[in-house]
C-alpha cells in the first residue's frame, strides 16, 4: 500500500491500492503490478523475485536482468532482496498520451538454464495536469441585432489526464448578458457555447468582459481560466450560417499534401457585400492549425501536413464563416476529421540471447535464440506473424504475444551446412502486408563424425622395372569431410607378407604427404604383381580411419636378349650334337630346310621376336630365305650345280622392345645329291639317338661328297676349310626356363607357352666351330614329321610358340 501527497492539498490521502499479487495469468505466465506516476524514486512496486518464484540467493548466479524496450531504467530491481521499486520519474501521459490503458512491459531474463518471464506494471493517473485552454483569451464578435438565445461556440479547454480527472465542468463569470451553456450530446473535445440572456445594446455596451473557468473531477481539483472579450457589432441584420452545424469526415493517414478533405458552404441572407462569405480556420485540434488550410473563397478544406494516426486518430476543426458587411457577421461550424489507419508502419524484430556456434551433434528441440517483433500500426495492421527462412533444420515457436524462441528442428550436419544465414521475418496482417527481416547467422561447430574416404576403393598403378630404389611410384590422398584436427589425415602402411619377405620392404608410405616409395628396383620377371593396402586415420577423438587397396603391376623392360635354343631330339633323333643340315639340290622352291628357335625372357613386345637373314659377304643373293616370324628357313628357288655346297647362313633374332635386343644364330647347309641324301636318311636317324654317332657319320658322308663330286673338289675343299676356320664357338648352360608371353606374328594373338632353354653341346669337349643341320625331308619317316613341322611352323606364325622338339641351332 502506497500514499501520495500531492502538491500540499489536504491531508494524506490514499492515491495507491494494493499492489497487483504476482499473479499468473493462465498459460501466459505474466505477472502484473500497478505503480502511480509521479511516483518517488525507491517506491515499492513489487517482490519479483518472489512472485517469479526465484530465489533470492540464485538472482545474482543466474543473472537476473529486467529489460523495458524504449522505456530506458524508468524501474530497477533490487538484488539483494528482490524488490522491484521505482527508478526515475514516471510520467504517464508522456508514456501512453491519453489512452485509457497505460502499462510498462518488463521482460525479465535469468540463464543456467535460460528462462524468460513477462512483467506487466499498470501505471495508474494522477490528477497531476490542470485544464489548458489553447489561448489566453477569446474575442468574440456579436451583432447587436441578435436574439436571445442565440449561442456563440466557444474553444473548451483540454486536459492531459484521463478519467475523472479529465472531466471537465465549466463555470462563467456573473454577467446580465450571457449564460453557459454545455453540449447535451457527448463529444471527445467538450464544445462550450455562450447563450444570449437578453439583448445586446452596443450603445450601452459596447465591450463586456467574461471568464471562463475549468475545473477538473481530480481530487484535489485543479483548475484553467481564460478571459473573454465580447465585442458587440453593429447591425448587420444576418450572420452567414453552414448547411450543418457539424460535419464528419475519414481520412486516411499519410494522405498527401493538398488532399480534399470536405468543402464548406455557408450563406448569408443578407445582400450585396454584406452576404459575401470568407471562410477562416479558428482552431484545429489537438495539433493546431498547421495540419489543415481552407479557402477563403470557395470554403475548400486540404490537407496541409502530415497525418499520422498513430500520434492523433481525431482532429477537431472550427471553421468560422464572415461576410463582408459592416459590422461583419459570422457563423460556425465544427469538422470531426478521423484518420484511419493506414499500413504504414514495418515491424519491428529484435533477436537477443543467442547461443552459438551450435555444435552438430546438438539435440532437436535446443533453443538457440530468443526472438521479439512489435508493430506501431493497430487492429489487423498491427497483428504480427514471425516465420523463419523455409528448408532449414530450425523452426519458431511462439513462446507469449509476440515473443518467440529459435529453436533447433533437426540434426545438423557440419559437413553438408556450416554455417545458416537465417532470415526471420516479420509479417503484419495488413493491405498491402509490411514485413521487417533480421537476419541470425548461425555456425555449426564441427565434432569428429567422418572418417577419411579415398576416391575409389582400389587404384591400379603400373612401374617399370629396374626402378631407382627410393622412386615415388604413386601418391593416396583420402579426404576428411570434417574441420580442424578432426580432417587432418596421416598415412600408414598395412603390413603383411610377400613370400618370405615383409611388405615394407618392397615400400613405404609418407605419413602426411601419402606418397607411396618403392624402396628398391623391382624386377618384372621375378614379381609381376605387388598388392598393398594403405591405412588413413585421422586426428580426432576417437580417431577414425580407413583403407585403400594399391594393385602394383611391374612392367616389363627389354632387359633380355632373345636366348637361342638348341635343337631338340624329336627330329634328329639325337642330342644336341647335330649341328649341321644336308640338303639335297633336288628340292623345290619353298622347302623348309630348318628352323631356328629362340625365347626372351621378357613380355609384350619385348618377347616378340622376329628373324632376320643377315646379306652374305660381297652381296652374293643366297638361294635361302627365312621366315620373319616362324624362324624356318627354306629355299628360295631350285637349287643348282652352282650353288656352293656348303652354305654359312647368319640369322639375326630380335626382339620389339626399345632398344632392340638381338641374338645371332649360324646355319651351316650342306648341298649333296638326291642320292647321297637317300643313303644318310638312315643315318640320320641314328644320329638323331646317338650325337658322337652323328658327328662321325657326318665326316664319312662328307668325304663321299668330295670324292663324288671329283670337280668340284678343290672349291669343296676351300669351302669346307673356310666354314670350319668362320664358326666361332659356342657354349652355354641346361636350364629350365619361365612363362614368358610371346607375340608370333604382326597380327597374330598373344599367347604363353612353356620352353626350356638348352645350350648345344658336341659331345664331351668343347664345342665344335661347324654345325651342320642335316634336311628332315630326306628320310621317308622324317619326310611325315617334316610335314608336321611345316603344319607347326605355320601356327607359329599366328601366333604360337611350341615346345622345342624340333630341331633348333644356336652357333
């Protein structure tokens, strides 16, 4: 309960009931507390604390704060023992003007947890403004020809307050002449009309003084004066008079400079100068004459400022009619402009209390941030909706009027969205609708949830052989969607076996760069496949990582020459001993005589051999060829007495890779009858089991050969001794061979195929310098395995390389 005394009237008197209890209003949560104005710094308002249900020793730890939007530190709240009173003057009609309902809106915040609670303090009148007349005094002009009870308007005054204490009673100075009289009917600005008792005599009085008093329905009552000087005119028999005495018009508020408002018409029944009408403003209420002009002329009411409903909903204009006679007469009329509402005014957004950054792994329904909206406009154009910018994991919920909270609708995903640039928007209800944005930027915080990724699961990498130890070979890279430490990726190698060796033998990896090094030469023929997983983990808490799998393919180099294989013991019947080749003069054009066969270790093109008959000395054309791919050498026409008996052929081997590898083979032919040919068939086949056999028979049939051919004995004996002083001696090595992979032909497939490498050795001592191959078409059961080398020899050329049962020779 509080008291007042106001300005030493009377005694004390109550000017305070109780307080409003801390209620709280159903499912608002709002407490209300009533306080004068005026009121004394430190006047008690209310317990907050209490009636909030607060703690007194928790205000100060959860930080209790009161906010009054706009209505700076008008009260405060005393911490220590939760009292809220009265900071600094309060002055009502300065907060609401004159609206019946005047209240502070305090919002009251306290954290650990966040909690929000609305406080509505009721600021109650006091008579603590006196009636205001606009002016000082009022001149009234008054034909003497006017007839009692005829009435004259005057300007009431006008009082701040409300209620009782804007109620306004009117008293006049004693006088013979006039009376007071008020309106019986009911209007927001009091009109006062002095009323004619008895006639006026300008000659007997020409001037008579009044005064008006206003006394308001406060307690105590206050009062305003104001002095009236009553002119009376002479005759000037009619006063111009309005269609109505009062006219109503609706405005709307922002209407433009210039706009129509209503056109008055007054006449005046009298003639000549004195019924011209000119038409004057007396007064505009409450803003005064600024706000409207009016023709003198034509009586036109415009527009001549700016109006605003939100500051006056009605004006009050008195507009005076005089004519031009002597004395003039005049009449009155009152204009009751209402402006209407217009949707002029955006709302308002204020967003307070926000909690960022917002981890991603928060929990739906966390509130973020606390949102408010107001709206100066009234009725629909005042009414508010908030929404917030559509697909965002947020949403606004509504927490009092016009007070919402930001809250977190679904998960986050830092990785996908870091960061939201809300947009909270505002909306009024009127036509056209005005909206106001706040924009809220709100950052994801990121927590350790991606583990590293490769592009693919497995890469394929190709290395040549022969490579430097320590050479970069490949480089993985894995991507961690995540921020900071949580993406910072190291590399590690799986380890495991490769035969009898460790993995990370063959390489390493970088732990940050994820270069991959071969830490020594690899060699395609001892390891074509090299299979290796690496790790990527990354730095968070717990760390997550995975694994990509390498598939490292060694390419071959032309590191081999082609290896010249001896002849074998399906055609010879022997071993490796038959090094030299009868042929006999009679065979055709395109016989095969031999072939020569070799093997590279390499692969692809590099094992892709080709052959080659190297010129003879002095461009002598032999009458032989061989095959470009299959090895086989055959004639190339009928042989002839004229050809040499003894032919030395060298036989170039290569292979495709870059450079070339080569190998050269020597071909030693021996040219003898069709006879003699026929009597060694059947040593050839022994030669074939036995080599020493072979080497002796071979120097008997050669000697039969000289003899016979007594002709040609000397060149015979030249020649021989030329073929065995040229053959340079071979050696070499049994030794089982690989899988090698082999191309037959320019356009022939590429296939594998088993061979073994042999040296060709003549019996226990070194090798012998001539090699003879004798003709396998001779012998009736040779001449069947003759056509199955030919058949041999023709799928060679597309593309298949057979095992080494036919006759090979290596010099």
């Amino acid at each position: 309960m509080l008291e007042f005394q106001k300005r030493g009237f009377g005694t004390q008197q109550l000017l305070l009931s109780l307080l409003f209890l801390a209620l709280w209003e159903a499912g608002s949560g709002q407490v209300h507390y009533s306080v004068p104005e005026e009121a004394k710094h430190g006047t008690f308002v209310g317990r907050i604390a209490q009636d909030l249900g607060l703690e007194l020793m928790e205000l100060v730890p959860r930080l209790f704060r009161v906010a009054s939007k706009g209505r700076g530190d008008l009260l405060e709240v005393n911490l220590q023992n939760g009292i809220l009173f009265v900071n600094s003057r309060i002055d009502r009609e300065e907060l609401c003007g004159r609206s019946a309902e005047c209240s502070l809106h305090l919002e009251v915040v306290v954290e650990r947890p966040l909690q929000v609670f609305h406080v509505e303090v009721e600021v109650k009148d006091i008579n603590d403004n006196p009636p205001v007349f606009s002016l000082k005094e009022q001149k009234l002009l008054i034909s003497e020809s006017k007839q009692p009870d005829s009435r004259f308007p005057l300007e009431g005054a006008s009082d701040a307050d409300i209620g009782e204490n804007a109620r306004l009673t009117y008293s006049l100075s004693q006088n013979e002449f006039f009376s007071l009289e008020l309106p019986t009917n009911s209007k927001q600005t009091n009109r006062l009309s002095l009323a004619l008792k008895k006639s006026l005599d300008r000659e007997k009085t020409p001037e008579i003084g009044l005064l008006l008093t206003a006394v308001d329905g406060g307690k105590p009552e206050l009062t305003g004066r104001v002095q009236l000087y009553v002119q009376v005119l002479d005759t000037n028999d009619n006063d111009p008079e309005f269609e109505q005495s009062e006219y109503k018009v609706s405005l709307m508020e922002n209407a433009a400079s210039e706009t129509f408002v209503i056109k008055l018409n007054a006449t005046d029944r009298d003639e000549g100068i004195n019924g011209e009408v000119t038409y004057f403003l007396l007064s505009v209420k409450p803003s005064g004459k600024p706000l409207f002009t009016i023709d003198e002329k034509n009586g036109e009411v415009r527009v001549n400022g700016t109006l605003d409903y939100e500051k006056t909903k009605l004006y009050e204009i008195e507009v005076q009619a005089t004519d031009k006679g002597s004395p003039p007469m005049v009449g009155h009329c009152t204009v009751w402009v209402e402006v209407l509402d217009a949707n002029d005014n955006a709302p308002e957004v204020t967003v307070t209390s926000l909690s960022l950054p917002v981890p991603e792994d928060t929990q739906p329904g966390t509130v973020i941030a606390l949102i408010s909206v107001s709206d100066r406009d009234s009725g629909v154009n005042g009414q508010v909706i908030c929404y917030l910018t559509p697909k965002v994991p947020f949403k606004i919920m509504s927490t009092f009027k016009n007070y919402y909270s930001l809250v977190l609708d679904s998960a986050l995903d830092r990785e996908s969205v870091a960061n939201y640039e809300l947009v909270v928007t505002a909306q009024d209800l009127g036509s056209p609708s005005l909206s106001a944005t706040a924009s809220v930027s709100v950052e994801v915080a990121d927590v350790n949830d991606n583990a590293p990724t490769f592009a693919q699961p497995e890469y394929t990498v190709f290395v040549k052989e022969n490579n430097p130890p320590g050479c970069h070979i490949f480089t993985v890279s894995a991507r961690d969607l995540d921020a900071q430490e949580n993406a910072l990726v190291s590399y590690s190698l799986v380890e495991r076996r490769v035969g009898e060796r460790a993995l990370s033998s063959y390489v390493s990896v970088h732990a940050e760069s994820g270069k991959v090094f071969a830490l020594q030469p690899l060699d395609h023929e001892e390891l074509e496949l090299l299979q290796l997983q690496v790790s990527a983990r990354d730095a968070g808490v717990p760390p997550l990582g995975s694994n990509v799998t390498l598939q490292v393919f060694v390419l071959d180099e032309n590191d081999n020459a082609p290896a010249l294989l001896p002849p074998g013991a399906g055609i010879g019947g022997g071993g490796g001993g038959a090094v030299s080749q009868l042929v006999s003069r009679s065979v055709g054009a395109g016989h095969v005589v031999a072939k020569v066969r070799a093997v590279d270790a390499d692969s692809g093109y590099n094992a892709w051999l080709s052959y080659e008959l190297q010129a003879a000395a002095g461009g002598a054309r032999s009458p032989f060829r061989v095959g470009l791919y299959t090895g086989e050498i055959s004639t190339t026409r009928v042989l002839d007495e004229a050809d040499e008996p003894r032919q030395r052929l060298l036989v170039l081997v290569k292979d495709h890779g870059e450079p070339a590898q080569v190998a050269t083979a020597t071909v030693l032919l021996s040219l003898v009858d069709n006879g003699q040919a026929s009597k060694t068939s059947l040593r050839m086949s022994k030669e074939a089991t036995d080599p020493k056999l072979a080497l002796v028979d071979v120097n008997v049939y050669l000697i039969v050969a000289i003899c016979a051919v007594s002709s040609l004995l000397v060149l015979t004996l030249l020649l021989y001794t030329a073929l065995r002083c040229s053959a340079p001696p071979s050696e070499g090595a049994c030794a089982q061979g690989k899988r090698v992979l082999v191309c037959s032909s320019a356009v022939g497939s590429w296939s594998y195929s088993q061979q073994r490498r042999q040296r060709v050795c003549s019996g226990e001592g070194p090798p012998k310098t001539d090699l003879m191959a004798f003709s396998p078409s001779l012998p009736p059961g040779l001449d069947r395995e003759d056509g199955g080398e030919r058949q041999e020899a023709g799928s060679s050329y597309l593309g298949q390389v057979s095992s080494i049962d036919s006759l090979y020779v290596e010099v």
